[in-house]
C-alpha cells in the first residue's frame, strides 16, 4: 500500500515525490512515457543533451527554488540570447540596442527611442484591438513587420490581426546593448542534462515508467491512499465535457557531421517562407566553447515546427482564452468532488508555467499535505 502515487515523472512530480519521500511517506511515481522527467527530459546523442521536447532554460528570481535545484544539480552560467533570421538578416533578440542598431543604424539609446516613438506615432492606434496593432504601438512598424509578424503567424497558425493582444501584452524593449532573454536573477543549465537532475530527485523512490495511469486505474487507485494527479485534467473525466485546447510544436532532429552549424543555441526564423520556427543547436547550452569540435566533433541540430493539437500529438501550449478558460473552470469543479485526488502541474491546471513555478507550486503544495 503506498501513501500517495503521483502520476507524472515531470518536474511536479518528481519534486512533490521528493519531499513527501523525505518526511517517510511511501510513494509510487508512474509515467505513461518509457522515461522520466516529463517534458525537460533529455537524451544524449554523440555525446551531446537533447532536449527532446524542447529547449529549455532554467530561470528564476525565486531564490528558495534555485537553491532547491541545487542540491540535485551542478548548473552552468548559460545565459539565453537568442538570434532572429530574417531571411538571412541576423537580429539580436529581445529588442535591445543591438538590434536597433542593426534594423536602423541606431547608435545611441536617444535614436532608437526617437525611432520608435517616430513609427508609433505614424501609426496612431489609440486603443490596439489584436496583436498587430498591440506589437506596433509597442516596438513599431520595422520590427513588427520583420520580427514578430510572420513568426508570430507561424507560431499561432492565424495571422496577427485575428490574435488577441494577450499573447504580448509586455515585449522587452531595451535602451542597452543587453541581449540576455530573461530578465531573471539566476539562470542555468544542469549539467549532465536535465534527466540526471530529476533521477536525483527520484533517488529512493518507486518509479514505474511506460505505465499510463487510465489503463491501471483500478488496481492502482486500489493500492494508494491518494493520488496526485500531472496528466492532463480533461483526460482524467474521459474529456466527458469536451476537450481543452492547446497548441502543439514538433521537432525534426538531425546530427550534423561538423562541429558547429549556428554559433548560437537557439535561433528563430522569422520569415513566412521558412516553415520552421526556430532551429535549436543542442551542444551550445552546456558546451559552451568547443566551436572547433575539439571534444564534440558532430552536433544536433532540431528543427522547431508549431501546429495546431489535435488528438495523439503531445499538448504543449494550453490556449488561454474565454472558451477554455470556462471549459476548464467546470473540470475544476469536477475535480473538486475527487476527495482523495489532487491535480496538479501545466496539464493538471491547465496552465503555461515555467519550470522555476512548478517546482515552487508543488512545494506550496506539499506543505498542505
Ligand atoms: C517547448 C517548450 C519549451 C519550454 N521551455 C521552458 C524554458 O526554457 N524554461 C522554463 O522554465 N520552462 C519551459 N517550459 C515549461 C516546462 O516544460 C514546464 O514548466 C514543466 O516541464 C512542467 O512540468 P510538469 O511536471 O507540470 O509537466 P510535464 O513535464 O508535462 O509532466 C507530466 C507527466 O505526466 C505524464 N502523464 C500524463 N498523463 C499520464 C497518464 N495518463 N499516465 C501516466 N503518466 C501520465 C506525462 O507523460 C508527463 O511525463 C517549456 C515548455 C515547452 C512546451
């Protein structure tokens, strides 16, 4: 009999099965994957971490999550800064003066803030209505146009002035030659990759993996006196009230007979003609300074494509509208009557959290327990 089996081996999971594991609970971690450490797992492929499910860089100002990771790992001083192409252009990303400095020639802050407010004021949108008009009166026709336009489009699959202004209602926009993504006091990337980390997490605990959680139901709910539940939540109720929305992204992976193929770990096309979203160098998040391929003659390479979810792809990105929103508010509500279940992570609240706000939400859990 186990005090609690958590369905899930993400982050959520294995971080809730830690804690309760060192206060002497007896715990069963399961995963309808054949591995842990849901979706920042990682695999190596000639000698290199990929991120299977997408990159991903651990950042926070959460000083308590980033000294909690720390015990189950080394992390590196990644910093995030990635490049935009624009149909061969490079752009240094997020708007920053690096960028104004090529999209213009702007050389100090004072021209590139009298460019931008030049091109918002041609414009003269009072009130924006959709993420066009919500990008230019922001950053401007120039970027809007060459950055975010047609990427946006791709990423969304509608165009710009059918998406509603939420999706950026905030874009970064420095007067300083600082191109580092995150505005977040520590960042990183662990060592060894991210399923290393979260073995240590799981060390000690019962872990089945290739086990879906709906086929065993019975038998499982049988032998645990609760369960805390990471899957998604409509899936849980057999989708009895229709299914929540997400979007979904895909890789293309390739090993590459070279030793560098981008110079940079993560690099976004912007352009409508390219198909790909972004193509993801794996090796430059924890190898940082081999470009000769002295330890690493080959690297990986995957190619980023956005799509709209549809049963049996993986959902990525919940689509945080009016109509889910109310979708999901009557599962929680159902949710509510499962006495001895507990849903939680980015599918079980249907919510885009970042890795830090996960782990934070499922210690804050844990204290309830
Ligand atoms: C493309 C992409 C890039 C991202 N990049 C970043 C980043 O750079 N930085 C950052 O902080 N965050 C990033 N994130 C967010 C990050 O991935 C999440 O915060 C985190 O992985 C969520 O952990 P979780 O445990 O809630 O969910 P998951 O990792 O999804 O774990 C849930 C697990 O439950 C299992 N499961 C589901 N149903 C069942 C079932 N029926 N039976 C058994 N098992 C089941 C799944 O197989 C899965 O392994 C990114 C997300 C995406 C989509």
């Amino acid at each position: 009999m186990y005090d609690y089996l958590i369905v899930g081996a993400g982050l959520y999971g294995a971080t809730v099965a830690r804690e309760l594991t060192d206060v002497g609970k007896k715990i069963l971690v399961i995963d309808k994957r054949n591995h842990i450490a849901g979706n920042v797992y990682t695999e190596k492929v000639e000698g290199i971490n990929v991120h299977i499910y997408g990159p991903h860089i651990f950042h926070t100002n959460d000083k308590t999550v980033w000294s909690y990771v720390q015990r189950f790992a080394e992390f590196n001083r990644f910093t995030n800064s990635p490049l935009a192409n624009y149909k061969g252009e490079l752009y240094s990303l997020p708007f920053n003066m690096y960028t104004f400095n090529k999209m213009w020639g702007a050389v100090t802050p004072e021209e590139a803030s009298t460019k931008i407010e030049e091109q918002r004021k041609a414009v003269g949108i009072v009130k924006p209505k959709n993420l066009e008009e919500q990008a230019i009166t922001l950053v401007g026709t120039d970027i809007y146009e060459k950055l975010i336009k047609e990427y946006t489009q791709k990423q969304w699959g509608r165009p710009c002035d059918q998406l509603p202004t939420y999706i950026i209602k905030r874009l970064p926009v420095r007067l300083t030659f600082d191109n580092n993504y995150f505005n977040a006091l520590y960042q990183g990337i662990p060592v060894g990759g991210y399923t290393k980390m979260v073995n240590n997490m799981l060390s000690g605990v019962d872990v089945r993996t290739g086990v879906d959680f709906f086929e065993h139901k019975d038998e499982l709910m049988k032998n645990a006196k609760t369960v805390i539940y990471t899957g998604s939540i409509d899936a849980y109720f057999n989708y009895s009230l229709g299914n929540l929305e997400y979007r979904s992204v895909c890789f293309e992976n390739e090993t590459l007979n070279k030793p560098n193929f981008q110079g940079n770990a993560v690099v976004n096309y912007t352009d409508a003609e390219t198909p790909w979203t972004r193509i993801i160098e794996h090796k430059w998040f924890e190898f940082g300074k081999d470009e000769e391929g002295k330890n690493l003659p080959k690297t990986v390479i995957s190619r980023e494509y956005s799509s709209e979810w549809k049963p049996g792809l993986e959902p990525y990105y919940p689509v945080n509208d009016d109509k889910n929103g109310k979708l999901y508010e009557a599962y929680k509500e159902l949710a509510a009557k499962e006495l001895n279940v507990i849903f939680g992570g980015r599918l079980g609240e249907y919510k885009y959290y970042d890795m830090d706000q996960v782990i934070a939400m499922a210690l804050e859990k844990v204290k309830t327990l």
